[in-house]
C-alpha cells in the first residue's frame, strides 16, 4: 500500500509541477506579446492620444489576439484612447452570427456589427475555380473604410502580423515584379483613414498558441473553401520551409525590410545614378554588394543576425 500511495502522490507532484510550468510559459507568452505590440505601436506612432481605434475581428485568431492584447495595453498606457471592435458579416451561408456579438458582449467592449452582402458579389462576378481573395479584399476594405468614418474612428486596426507581411513581400517580388511589402503604418487608399498593424512585430507561431490558451471561438473562412494552391499559402510553406533549414532565416528577412540601401538597388527614382560622381571620400560600404563580414551585430545594431549556411547543389 505505501509503494502505491508514493506512486500517487509523485504522479500528482509531477502533475502539479507540469501545471505550473504551462502557468509559467503562458505568462512569459502574454509578456512578449504584449512587449512586441506595444513596441511596434512606439516605433511607428500608430495609437496617439485621443485616438479612437478601430479593431477589425474577423473571427480568426490573429484580429482574437490584436483585441487582447490592445485591451490590455489600453488599462497600462501613458495616454488615452478608446477601442471600438467591428466585424464586417459578409453573408456567407452557414456563418455563426451569434458568435462575435455574443464574445464581444462578454468582453464588455463596444462593438459595431456591419451586414454587407459580400459573398454573393464575389462568387457571381469571379469564375469557379479561381481566386476570390484579391475582389474579397477590396469589397470588405471599402466597406471598413466607410464604417470608420461613421463610427469617428481615427486609426482601422488590421491584424497582420510578422509572417504576414514578409509573406506579402516575397508575394510582390515573386508576381507583381516590385519590392514592396505591408508596411505597419499607411493612409488608406481613398486618403481618408489611417491603417494600423500592431502585430508587425508578432510571430504567427505565438499567436497560435496564444489562440488556444485563451480559448478563442475561432470562426473558419469559409468564403474560400479550401484553395490548397493559393499563391500566399505557397510562399508561407516556402517561408517555413527555409526556416526549418536554416533556423533564423526569418528573422534576417524582417530585419532587412528595415535596413534598405537604395543606393546598392536598381530604382532610379528612388536613388540618383545617372547624377554619381566621385566624391575623393572613402565609404565603408563602397562598391560591397554582399560580403560575409557584414552579417555581424555591428552591421545591425540591436539585433542579433543569424549567419546563413552555404549552398550545397541538388
């Protein structure tokens, strides 16, 4: 008997100790997340006080978690500002409608639910079997653009986060021929808002399992079906495919789209060429296009650059 109840009263200790660093890990995940949003806010300016943000929720996990964490942030920031959540139910047939009224009730945050029949524009104009992200897009952005302005929002909140936007950069380079990504701060199209990215900083891998220790009623996109061949899911398996080869890949490519030399590129309407002329002076960077040496911590201060391995064929 006394073998069996040291059994019991191990696996119970174990059970505990295991609870506890679940607890531990949670925490250190809400810290990081609340630390990367609350960065990315500074650096760009993106909430000021005053400002009435608009917090796009989709129903999936990134605009769950951009909602979180401005909540949090809003009880411990420096200056005030209000958040007001919106959802655009676009009418897709067997969309739970009851979901994010009744979430958004229980947060106890003011919400604005906006019904625009938007599915049956995009499966009649789009041909079966084609894309119908990019019309979605454009239709769903109008729209938010328009509610922002009657609910006197001054910042839209959109819930993009780091994978994304080097996914949307790759995307330009890839098909639409230009380097050109998602940047964290922007006017919108018809000059008239202010976008905003909070998660620029956040990974997506920390946001899924930040979706699932909170619990999130995750509404799936149902609009697209499964579109297995969509050019963004085959640039994001590319993406994870390189970091699993060469772990710290992305973090090198995000740190790049913050450290452009438009003189070492070819956009004349971005640097002067054809107005070069010899200065007498010595420059470090000089005629370097690539050169081991540079990726160092001095080359980019406050980051830690991850050294790539050569390329082997086949």
């Amino acid at each position: 008997m006394s073998a069996i109840w040291i059994d019991e009263q191990t696996e119970s200790s174990a059970r505990v100790q295991n609870s506890m660093k679940i607890e531990r890990e949670d925490h250190k995940l809400e810290k990081r997340l609340c630390r990367e949003v609350g960065r990315a806010i500074v650096d760009f300016n993106m909430i000021e006080e005053g400002d009435k943000v608009m917090v796009c929720v989709s129903g999936g996990k990134d605009s769950y978690a951009m909602l979180d964490i401005l909540l949090k942030l809003q009880k411990r920031a420096p200056i005030n500002f209000e958040l007001i959540a919106v959802n655009l139910d676009q009418k897709q047939p067997g969309f739970p409608e009851h979901v994010l009224p009744e979430y958004l009730a229980r947060l106890g945050v003011p919400y604005h639910i906006e019904n625009q029949d938007t599915y049956s524009i995009v499966t009649r104009v789009i041909p079966e079997g084609k894309t119908l992200c990019s019309l979605c897009s454009r239709l769903r952005r109008g729209i938010l653009y328009r509610v922002a302005g009657e609910l006197g929002c001054t910042k839209i909140a959109l819930g993009h986060h780091r994978d994304d936007m080097l996914q949307t950069f790759f995307l330009n380079m890839f098909f639409a021929a230009k380097l050109k990504g998602m940047p964290p701060k922007l006017v919108s199209d018809d000059g008239k808002n202010i976008v905003i990215r909070p998660m620029a900083y956040v990974t997506e891998k920390d946001l899924t399992r930040w979706a699932q220790v909170q619990d999130f009623p995750i509404i799936p996109c149902t609009l697209c079906g499964s579109q297995e061949n969509l050019q963004r899911k085959q640039v994001g398996n590319m993406l994870r495919e390189w970091q699993k080869q060469y772990p710290g890949r992305i973090e090198n490519m995000f740190a790049a789209l913050q450290n452009i030399v438009p003189s070492h590129l070819m956009d004349s309407k971005r640097h002067d060429f054809k107005g070069i002329k010899t200065t007498g002076v010595a420059d470090p960077e000089g005629d370097k296009a690539f050169d081991a040496d540079e990726f160092t911590a001095a080359a980019l201060p406050g980051r830690t650059v991850i050294g790539i391995s050569p390329l082997t064929s086949g």
